[in-house]
C-alpha cells in the first residue's frame, strides 16, 4: 500500500474515532486494527493526522472509546512482548502503537479526571490478552502492564537488539532470554561493543520517546516542595517488577559515554549521513535524567557499598536505576563515565578552521544535569573526578557555556546548573587544588586575554558574569563568591587580571548605595574580605599580583571601616541609587582596565525574540544552599553547628531578621512578593516557599524600581542599628595589617628609587614576608552544598523543562496544559 493511501485510511480512521458518539466494542478489531495494522506512519505524520482538539473532543464525548483505544494499544504492546515479534508486520505494529500512545498520554496526563485512568484494572487486561482472569498477574493496572511490555520490548532480538540465535531453528524465548547479555554497549559492566545497527537504534528510540512521554506525567502536577510524592511511572519501572532495570539502566549509561559525535573524523560527515545513534543518545540520558529521582526517604544520599555493583542484597534506595548508580564502583568504569561526559560537554566548543565541519550535539543541559547527580548519588565518583585534572575537563566547558549564556534570559537555567555543579565541587579541598593547572587550552571565550591557571579562568568569567549579565542572574551572585571563598585558600598565584577583577568587584560591591539598597548585600563584601584573607593568610608567598593590588586600591578598606553609619548618610546613598539605578547592581559597565577579549570569540548575546523558555522556582539562599565545613590542621572537614555564630559569621540573626519583619502569613507573602532577588525571603522560617515566574519578575521590578523593596503591608528600611549591627563584624584586621607593614615600605622603595614601574614593586612584594606580622590564621570555612527540598524541586522544574523544549520534532506537549512550569516567549 502507498504511503499516500496509508495516511488517508489512517486520518479517516481518526475522523471515524471523534465522530462516533457511541461507544465501539473492544471485541471490534477491524475498527481498532485502522489505527497500527494497515499503516505505515512516522511519528510526525501521527501528530500531524491526529490533532489536539480532535484528542480532547473524544476524552469528553466520548470517553469510553478513549479508554479503549488506550486499552487496545497497549495490549497490541503486550502481545508483541510475548511473542518476540517475529513478522515485520508485528514490528510495524509495534511502532505505530508506540506513536499513537506518545501522541495521546499527554492529553490524558492534562485531565485530573483521566490521571488515574492507567493506573486502574481494565477487565481482561491480563498479561494474555485474554479474558481469563489470572489471580496475580490478571488484575495489572494498564500502567504496569505497558512498562513491562517496552522494557521487554527493548531487549527484542531482531528489533532492538542483536539476535544470538546459533542456528535458523533455534529460538530465542522472550520470557527466558537474559537481557544482561544484550545491553547496547560496552562500557560500565560489558565488555562487548554490539555491531552498529541503525534500525535497532530507530526503534529503541521510538520506545524510549513513548517511555519518556509515560513518565511526563510530572509535567502535569504544580510544583510542590513536598519530596516524598514519586512519579508513579518511574517508580514502578525502577522497581524490581522490572527484571531488564540492571541491563537497561547499563544500555543507557553506556550509550551516552560511549557516544562520539566526530565518528570518524571526516569533515562534513554528518551533513551527509543521518547519525540515528544521536537521537537515541538524546532519548537515553533525557530517561536516565528523569528516572535517578530522590526516593522520598533521601536514602539515595547513603548508599551502601558492595563489592560490585550486582550485588542486590544489600539495602540501598527502592528506584533501582538511582540504586545501581550509587554502586558504580571500579575505577576503569568511573574513568570510562567522566571522559565520555567530557567528551561530550567539550564538543560544542571544538573550533574548527573549516566552518560547520563537525557535528555539534544540543543536549549538553541534559549531560550536565546527569553529571550532577552522578555526583550527589556516587560520592566515591565525586572524588575520582577532582583525583585528577581530569575535573578540569569539566571546568572548562562549564565556565564556556556560563560566559556564554550570560546575556540570554532563555538560558538561566543553564546558568544555574553550571554554577550548582562548581558549587558542589568546591566544597572539596582537591578542586581548589587542582585549579592551580596552567590554563593553556584557550578556547574563545568573550573574556580579556590572560597568562595564569584555570583559577583566573574561573575569576575571570564570574566577574563577566557579574558585571555583564542579565538582572535574573543576581540571585547567582552569591554563590559565585562562595565558590570564590571555599577555593581561595588553595589558590597559589593569582594573574594580575584575575586580582584586578575581584577588587573591582568589591569596589562595586562596597559602595555605600548598594550596601544599604537591600538587606543582604552586605553579604557579597563579607565573601570577597573572606577570600581576600584566606590568600593572605595562607597563600601570601606567590600572591603578589593581589597584594600589590590590594595596595592600589587600599582606599576601599579605609572607607569599609569608616562607613557611615548615621541616618542622613543612608538617605543620601538612597536618594543617589534613585537618580542612576544601573540595569544591574550598579557595577560600573566599562569593567577595569582591558576590553581586548579572546581571538575568535563571539559576543554573548540575548536570546532571540520569540524564543521559548520554561519558567523556574526560586532556588534556596546561600545559607540553606550550604553547611559550613571547618577545615582542621590535618585537612579534614569539621561540620560547623548551623547556631554556633562564634566563628565571625557573618550571617548573624540580626543581620537576616530585620526588626521590622514579623513572619505572619501575610508578611511572608508581602515579602516574596516584594523582596529584592538576593534577599532570599529571609526564608528561615518558611524555607519552602516557591515563585512563580510573574512573582520573581514582580520582585524584582518592585527591588529596581523603589529605593528600598516595599510593598503596601511593610517595608524593609535600613537603619543606623542594622548597618551597625554588620558593620562590627567586617573581617577587615588582616588586610589592615598588610597595609599598615607594607604601604610604607611601598612607598619608601617608590621615593628612594624614583620608581613608578610596578614590575619592581612586585619583585620586592614576592620576596617579602608578613610572617609573625598578621593576626593569628583563622580557621578555613567551606560552604558545603547541602541538598535540600528546595533544589530537588528546582532540578524538577528545570530538567523536565529542558525536556519538554528538547522534544519538539515531534512536539510531544506542545500546547497542553502543563503545570509544573510556565512556558514563555521571550
């Protein structure tokens, strides 16, 4: 039949399906078989001949023919899994289920009405498709019925996977076969890498598309910060009902790590060839980073440690898909996972001299999100990455798309990923360590050229980022200079570009007007004294570059100590922001000095009009964000009490709690609503509270617009005992100390020698010493990241909104109506 005809008896079979009012019997296989027998249909053509309103016609009027139409593709589905499909006409069928399913679970997740519709018992929908009701297996909710049937459909020999059948007689037995000996790829676990075969890759893709549509569902529920509600979907398929959760879970990872978009090298290859693998590599870690979801309990946080990663006795988290990963264990497969993500993340970044040569691959979002909660789930990875500089590997291409996505609002979720990741390496010591590297590699990045190691790399981009971003990253600003903090003791040498940077940051940060335009900024010149004393304390010998710009710029800390604190000095920094409220914090726009950026880079630029973009909650502060570490004399790390204050923190009660902010109800509304984007809600007590997007953006209007951010019910003022109550605690003994030994000795060196070449001033700052000159070293605090509801639901929100703007040939939700975010147009 002509692929013409098979569209028209397909489309007459849809108008047949909306139009009949009364319900068709389930026994009517002529009418059903229309819709996956007789048609060979793509997925797009199924989108295009069954179209939304027409769905939506028949779950209302007639909603018994919905059911069945569900019923019957789903036990064609069943079927199939038994039989093992040995006709192409049984795969044929196979496909077109899966299409027809993708096509319609979306408009059935919408309803609330429909939701539990899979999830009930359909009479006769036993695992035989007969009506012989079996005690244990008669009696599945369709649901679980469809999973099980796409897991054994993934291990399909002929159809997904590689036959092994020894001779034309024998036969493999879909019920007996053991999956294990089928996974995809080699890598973690197998050793043998399958003959490539692209019509296994269409069809594995075609079944994960529709499994990933099942587990959509999520997309369908407002977000909520209760974490114990599991997608029943995933649940159910990372459970141990599923007997190929261990192989598939395998085929997954190892396709993603194995995956080499350059292929053979040759350039202009992938105009010329379709490369299938890509797509089931995209469908592959879009299902790996749905399914490694938090079981409620947070177990996941503690999983146990086997000898290998096969062994099931012991307890670990229910979703076994998180469970196998938490027991990756050998060094050779860890190895394996870290450059094949590196790989794959450095990709986009490959310049070549023959334009548009290689293949750039899209879904670096969907890689960073896996590599993060490779690292939250497998500590013992998190510490083979940073064992290495083999993290730097992932530090580049993180700092590259966080310096390029700066200017574009449709990709502040990517910002966010990029910064949790650095963030949560941070907090281990190796990575400061190991940021030491020269950086050599230059790759164009819209940053000012410097000679010095990835440390300046990381300073340099997060002062771009700062100073020529976009307003909505503001709420990002403290966790930059977080991880500028927990690095800083580790830091051996500083360039000149990356010490000029951080004090240009602090001259922003400390003038008067922004200190006193929102309750936390104080916050950010806590962070840069800290980090400023770290280096001094413990890094003083190859820092040069930074003493000898603290020296240039020593006015700063001379006006930090004798800040004003009296209320006509507050109104006056006020009235100033009124007159000239800069787009962002009011950092000067001409950052110092050098505007000479990298050869061959390209400007960061906004996002395109009419882009889309899916909307976020707002992410923790900093201090739920993080658990403070001490580290002791032999390098571990001493959890700090979150009550004890005693270690010149700078998060002080006082500071937070403004007289003025009682925690009713309604003050808590008054303050999301009205908050400036860095005041986090003084969330204390009321730690779960979720923005919409039309909330952060009437926050943040009502923190640009006003002198201070109010709202009708109450306002916050700074007051003379507030600027007091930090002012005391400016960690500024060290740095006064440097000055006070050596701007005379500077100076001296200047009027004996005539000299105004800073080269020698360097020279007799890196032979200086401070030894015995500065106060005692304080003790080393590292922010730890600390996970916590308000993340989980934040990584919610943005992964699945990634998803859902990634699927868009076929738009598999486009135009229904999703909850759990809003989608935007820029």
């Amino acid at each position: 039949m002509g692929n013409t005809d098979s569209k028209l008896n397909f489309r007459k079979a849809v108008i047949q399906l909306t139009t009949k009012t009364q319900p068709v019997e389930a026994t009517d296989d002529a009418f059903w078989d229309q819709f996956w027998a007789d048609t060979a249909t793509t997925v797009q053509d199924v989108f295009a001949l069954v179209p939304a309103a027409e769905i939506r016609a028949v779950r209302e009027e007639s909603p018994s023919n919905l059911a069945t139409l569900c019923y019957k593709a789903v036990e064609k589905l069943v079927q199939a899994a038994e039989s093992g499909c040995p006709s192409e006409k049984e795969k044929q069928i196979v496909l077109n289920c899966s299409r027809m399913l993708t096509r319609i679970l979306p408009y059935i997740f919408e309803d609330q009405d429909w939701r539990g519709f899979f999830w009930s018992t359909v009479p006769g929908a036993g695992r035989t498709g007969t009506d012989e009701m079996d005690d244990d297996e008669g009696a599945r909710p369709l649901a679980e019925s469809l999973l099980l049937a796409m897991a054994d459909l993934l291990f399909c020999p002929d159809f997904t996977v590689n036959s092994h059948r020894r001779g034309p007689d024998s036969v493999e037995d879909m019920q007996t076969i053991d999956s294990c000996e089928y996974i995809w790829e080699a890598g973690v676990g197998f050793a043998q890498s399958p003959p490539l075969n692209y019509i296994h890759d269409l069809n594995r893709t075609e079944l994960l598309r529709l499994l990933l549509t099942c587990f959509s569902e999520a997309m369908y529920l407002p977000p909520s910060s209760d974490n114990t509600i599991l997608n029943p979907w995933v649940s159910f398929f990372c459970s141990t009902e599923n007997r190929h959760a261990l192989p598939l879970f395998t085929s997954l990872v190892n396709v993603v790590c194995a995956y080499d978009p350059v292929g053979y090298g040759i350039p202009y290859n992938h105009l010329l060839f379709s490369d299938y693998r890509e797509q089931l590599v995209e469908q592959a870690v879009q299902i790996l980073i749905v399914t490694l979801e938090h079981d409620g309990g947070g177990l996941a946080h503690r999983p146990p440690s086997p000898s290998s990663m096969e062994d099931q006795d012991s307890v670990g988290p229910d979703n076994l898909f998180v469970n196998y990963l938490s027991r990756i264990h050998r060094e050779e497969d860890y190895d394996f996972v870290l450059k094949g993500l590196a790989r794959l993340l450095v990709n986009p970044l490959m310049q070549t001299y023959l334009p548009n040569s290689t293949k750039k691959i899209q879904f670096h979002q969907e890689l960073l999100v896996l590599f993060w909660k490779l690292c939250d789930f497998n500590k013992k990875f998190l510490f083979f990455v940073l064992k290495s500089s083999d993290v730097l590997d992932i530090l580049v291409p993180i700092l590259f798309y966080l310096n390029d996505a700066r200017a574009d609002q449709s990709r502040v979720g990517l910002m966010h990923i990029g910064v949790f990741i650095l963030l949560l390496l941070s907090g281990e010591r190796n990575f400061g360590v190991r940021l030491n590297k020269p950086y050599s590699v230059h790759v164009p990045m819209d940053i000012p050229v410097f000679t010095g190691t990835h440390a300046d790399l990381l300073i340099v981009v997060f002062h771009k980022i700062i100073t020529s971003g976009h307003q909505r990253l503001q709420p990002l600003f403290d966790c930059l200079l977080t991880i500028v903090v927990n690095v800083s003791p580790y830091l051996k040498s500083l360039s000149m570009v990356a010490a000029n940077k951080l004090l240009h940051l602090l001259e922003a940060f400390s003038t008067n007007w922004f200190l006193f335009s929102a309750s936390q900024n104080h916050h950010l010149v806590f962070f840069l004294l800290e980090a400023f004393n770290n280096i001094i304390q413990y890094q003083f010998d190859g820092n040069c570059n930074l003493v000898y710009a603290i020296i240039r710029k020593r006015n700063l800390f001379h006006q930090l100590a004798n800040l004003p604190s009296d209320p006509a000095s507050i109104q006056k920094a006020l009235l100033r922001k009124r007159k000239s409220p800069d787009a962002i914090t009011g950092i000067s726009r001409t950052s110092s000095q050098e505007t000479v950026s990298m050869e061959g880079s390209r400007p960061a630029v906004p996002a395109e009009p009419g882009t889309l973009k899916t909307s976020l909650v707002a992410i923790p502060a900093i201090d739920k964000l993080t658990e403070k570490s001490q580290v002791s004399e032999d390098g571990t790390m001493i959890s700090v009490l979150k009550m004890d204050h005693s270690h010149a923190s700078h998060h002080t009660p006082q500071a937070d709690h403004t007289p003025q902010a009682d925690h009713t109800p309604q003050a808590v509304h008054s303050a999301i609503v009205g908050a400036s984007d860095t005041e986090s809600v003084s969330g204390r007590d009321n730690e779960d509270v979720f923005y919409t997007e039309a909330e952060m953006e009437r926050r943040r209007m009502s923190s640009t617009s006003s002198t201070i951010s109010c709202t009708s019910q109450s306002h916050w003022v700074p007051t003379p005992d507030w600027v007091l109550s930090w002012k005391c605690k400016l960690p500024l003994q060290t740095i006064m100390r440097l000055l006070q030994v050596l701007v005379p000795q500077v100076e001296k060196i200047c009027i004996d020698k005539g000299l105004t070449d800073e080269s020698e001033i360097l020279k007799f700052l890196q032979h200086g010493t401070l030894v015995g000159l500065l106060p005692v070293p304080h003790p080393i605090l590292i922010r730890k990241y600390q996970a916590n509801a308000g993340t989980a639901m934040w990584f919610r929100t943005y992964m699945w909104g990634v998803v859902y703007l990634r699927n868009v040939d076929p738009p598999i939700w486009y135009d229904t109506d999703v909850r759990l975010f809003e989608i935007q147009k820029m």
